[in-house]
C-alpha cells in the first residue's frame, strides 16, 4: 500500500491509500495511450511533488519502468524551466494552462530551441478550443482519467478514457446525460483509490455504486472526446443562470496582456448572486474587460472591478486555490 496526500485544491490535503494493483495499473494504462512518449529515449525537465501521485507516477514510477531521463527541479521558474527543457532537449514539455498561454505571447520563448520536442502535455484546468497541446485530465482519487493523442483535430479535448478505465457523466439523480451536456464525472476502473485514510466517511460520500464521484463539470462530444469545463462546487450563479470560472478564465488568457487569471465570486446583498471581481490598472484592466465581454453570452460578462494582482494562489503542481481568491476577494469586498 502506497499513502500519498490529495493536492488540496477544494480544501485541507486528504490523506490517500493506493494499492500496488492502483498504481501498476496506472503505469499500464498511460503508457498504452501514447507508447511513443514514454520510451528510453523521452528526456525532460519537470518539478513534480513527490508527495502528490502525479509526481510519483510520472517522475519515479513510469521513469523506472521504461527508462526514460528525467531532471527534477526543486523550485518552478517559468524561464529557467524553458532553458532547461532547450537544452536538455527535452522531447516532452508538461505545462499548465497558464504556462502555455505565457509561451505562446512571450517573444523570449521564440529564442528557444524546441526542435526536439514531440509533445506538449497539459493538465490543471480547461484550455481554448486552439490550444495546440496534448491534454489530459485526472485527479489524485484515480489517478490519469483522461488522455489526448497525438493525432487528433480535437482542439482543447482532454481526450478519451484511459485504458482500463470507465467514464460517466451524470445529473444531480446519478442518471447519465446527453452529449455536449455538462455535468458530473464519475469514474471506475483499477486506477480509483482504495479510500481517505482514517475518514471512512468521506470515502462512503466519495463513491456511489463502484463510481468516483469526482465533483469536476465535463461534457463529452458526439465521437467520445471529453472536455473538462470546472469544478462542480465553483460555477457563479448570476439571475439563474450558472457560469464556469474555467470558461471565463480560459477567454482572459486570450488577451496578449493577461500572463495569468483566476475567476471567483462573492455575495452580492442587492442581486442575492454573485459576481466576478479585480482591481487597479484601470485602463488595460477595462480593455480586458470588453475584450471578455466581447466574447461570451451576456449572462457571463464581468460586471464589478477587475483586480491585478502580482500572482495567483496556487498549490504545488501549479493548480489555482480558488478558495483563497474567494477569501480574498470578499475581504476586500468588506473593506469598501
């Protein structure tokens, strides 16, 4: 048995059990998706947290098993991570969305010699439809859920199911949803955890009938691609209406000024909803505002202050803590 801790973006680190069947299988399965990726010959650069599954399976696990050369960082740097990766010349590049949107504006990127690599992998948080990386999608409970491919014109998808493994996506009554719905993910398969250590509980409230619940909104398409759209605890009620943070985050990114966003609510007495919230820099801050707001139905538009702020809450493999932008936010909502 193998413990390691959940990445605690919805609250306190859960402490998690795997069995050796958990994790061979994991190996098994993403390997099967993209052999060519994982091979002896697959250099590259990465900042895993060795206390966290991705870290583990990605960094140490598959490395042994197929061989493969991995230079471990102790600190992310965005710049000292892209030099590293050129010169190392790494054939794979892991990123974050926010990472990815950055490369693509940053001029000092196109110095860098990425002839080598074969894919960009990205996972945290829903990209553009354009995004031209690889993608995938997964949680600490069960591991990598979701993989792209290399050949495929699905844009923004996070991919089909991993090997061995099966997908749901269901209503609030547990039944399953049409195409192109969002909802709930449900997961099963020999990757899932065996359970929260010491809350017997919350490893009960986890799983109905066999299937992880993972709280995450996803829709698939018509040929069985899925796309990740946000947390279901998050979206932002407004007059009815319930909108994605990771949708609005994904359209600021667009914008050639914007190096990173977060998107979060707070209470709103007079309209009993909740709305979005930033501040300073009024001028380039209102242009991102109508540059958004061009680009979303209007029931998604931003419609209170736009907040700079020098960098976002984020815990160690690089996921937003919402939670604490919405601390923030309504602290700073208490002090008009």
């Amino acid at each position: 048995m193998t413990n390691v801790n959940s990445s605690g973006t919805s609250g306190k680190p859960k402490g998690l059990a795997f069995s050796h069947h958990n994790l061979i299988a994991q190996l098994l399965s993403i390997r099967a998706a993209n052999p060519f990726l994982h091979n002896e010959h697959i250099p590259e650069a990465f900042l895993p947290s060795f206390s966290h599954i991705y870290g583990i399976v990605s960094a140490v696990l598959l490395l042994a098993w197929v061989g493969s050369y991995v230079q471990a960082m102790r600190k992310f740097n965005y710049m000292q991570y892209l030099r590293r990766c050129a010169a190392m010349k790494a054939t794979v590049l892991r990123l974050v969305p926010a990472v990815a949107a950055r490369m693509v504006k940053d001029p000092e990127v196109r110095r860098l010699d990425f002839g080598c690599a074969q894919a960009a992998m990205c996972s945290g948080a829903a990209l553009s439809d354009d995004g031209g990386v690889l993608n995938g999608y997964g949680m600490s409970e069960c591991k990598v859920t979701l993989l792209g491919e290399t050949r495929t014109n699905k844009g923004a998808s996070d991919g089909r199911p991993a090997a061995g493994v099966s997908v749901r996506i269901v209503d609030e009554s547990v039944n399953d949803v049409e195409p192109g719905t969002d909802s709930e993910c449900l997961v099963k398969g020999p990757t899932v955890f065996m359970e929260y250590k010491g809350n017997p509980s919350e490893t009960q409230a986890a799983k109905t009938d066999g299937w992880l619940r993972s709280g995450d909104v996803v829709r698939a398409d018509e040929d069985g691609y899925f796309y990740l759209t946000g947390r279901r605890k998050e979206p932002i009620k407004f007059k009815g209406n319930q909108i994605a943070p990771a949708e609005l985050e994904a359209v600021l990114l667009l914008h050639p000024q914007v190096a990173d966003a977060g998107v979060c609510g707070v209470k709103d007495k007079e309209l009993d909803t909740e709305l979005l919230l930033d501040e300073k820099r009024e001028e380039l801050l209102e242009e991102v505002r109508e540059f958004v707001n061009a680009r979303v139905a209007s029931f998604k538009r931003l419609r209170e202050r736009l907040v700079y702020m020098e960098a976002l809450p984020k815990n160690t493999s690089g996921k937003l803590l919402r939670r604490h932008l919405t601390a923030k936010a309504t602290e700073m909502r208490r002090g008009r």
